[in-house]
C-alpha cells in the first residue's frame, strides 16, 4: 500500500469504501461552474471507478485518495494518461465536499503527488489541464510553480457556453530548481 504522508493530509490506496463515499459526498458548486456537472454518479459508477483504479494503477496512473489525519477520505489526486516512453503525465483532482476546499489540501496533496512523480517514477513533465473560470485550480498551479502555456479557445462548452482550456505545465528542472 502507498502512502505519502503530508502535513494536513495524507495520500493513500483508495479502496472501494473509499470510492463510494466519494461519490456520495461529491458536491457540484453551482455558484462556481468550474466544470460540467456529472450526472449520473452512484453506487454501480463508484464501483466501476474503483474497479478501473485497480486495473490501470501504477500502469496507465497513479490515483491516491486524499485524508484527514483523522482517516477521513475527502478527494482524490491522480497522475494520470501515463506516457512513460516521453515520461510525462498530467496530473488531475478532486475535492469532494465544498467545505473541504480552500484549505490548502489540494495544494498539498498535488505537491506530494509531484514529489512522487519526478523522484519515484522519474518523470520529466508533469501538466495539468482545467478551464478558464476554475481560478481555485489555476492558483493552486501558480503556487506550485506551473507555467501556463497554452490557452485552447472556447474548447468545451456547457452551461450554455463555450469555454477556454488551459494547459500548465511543469518540468523536472523547474520543480528541482524550486525546492
Ligand atoms: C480545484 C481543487 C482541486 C483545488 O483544491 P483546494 O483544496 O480547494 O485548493 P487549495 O485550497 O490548496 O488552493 C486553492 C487556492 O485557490 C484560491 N481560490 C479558490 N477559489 C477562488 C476564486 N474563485 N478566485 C480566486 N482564488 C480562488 C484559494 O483561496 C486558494 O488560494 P490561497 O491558498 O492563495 O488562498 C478543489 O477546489 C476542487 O476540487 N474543486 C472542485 C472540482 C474541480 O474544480 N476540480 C479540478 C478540475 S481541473
């Protein structure tokens, strides 16, 4: 089992409890529209998460929940579309409950996760993708030290419009270099 153990969190093997109350406790911030509502999470989606976690882990991602240090399971952090001919992935996350957001546990448990990446499995890029009006997600990349570079106009479109995608992106010199 992997553990990456943080200051207000920790990282580990999400399990299939773990997937369920996920999905159970997952809250769409209707005030906020950083992305397309999910319809359709439930028990059988949960448990098809969980089970393509356990096929594709350390193979095609790493995927690690995301815990209180009391063992509460409150998101999900994953470096994922593994290229490991070009050696680089992008990493992707969630915070389920909205009262867990904007406490810094993203940002931790992504530095964890880039920490992993480029000394345990040796990646040299590392980057991200989210859209134009998610400014929680884009923060979190300024502070670990991303670079924004590229911006994909109007590339997805829900709650009535279209919106830009942008690309940050982070290398193994950079991330040495910061710390
Ligand atoms: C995006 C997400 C993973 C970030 O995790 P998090 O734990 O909330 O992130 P952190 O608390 O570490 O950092 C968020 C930063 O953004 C800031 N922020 C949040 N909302 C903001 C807004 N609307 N405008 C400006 N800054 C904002 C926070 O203040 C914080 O910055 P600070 O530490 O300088 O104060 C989480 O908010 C989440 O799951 N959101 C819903 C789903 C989602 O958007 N997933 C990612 C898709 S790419």
């Amino acid at each position: 089992m992997l553990k990456l153990v943080g200051v207000k969190i920790y990282l580990s093997t999400l399990e299939r409890e773990h997937c369920t109350r996920l999905w159970v406790d997952y809250e769409y911030d209707a005030r906020a529209l950083t992305e397309p509502l999910n319809i359709g999470h439930s028990k059988e989606k949960a448990e098809a998460w969980f089970n393509e976690i356990q096929r594709d882990q350390g193979k095609k991602h790493v995927r690690l929940g995301i815990f209180l240090p009391d063992g509460t399971v409150i998101g999900d952090v994953a470096l994922q579309d593994i290229d490991w001919r070009n050696r680089s992935c992008t990493i992707g996350m969630g915070i389920a409950k909205i009262e867990h957001r904007s406490k810094g546990y993203g940002t931790e448990a992504a530095r964890l996760m880039l920490e992993y990446g480029f000394n345990n499995l040796g990646l040299e890029r590392i980057s991200a993708n989210t859209l134009e009006q998610n400014k929680g997600a884009q923060r979190v990349m300024e502070k670990l030290g991303f670079t924004l570079e590229g911006v994909e106009r109007k590339a997805v479109y829900f709650a009535g419009r279209r919106w830009d995608r942008l690309t940050y992106g982070l290398l193994r010199e950079e991330y040495d270099g910061r710390r």
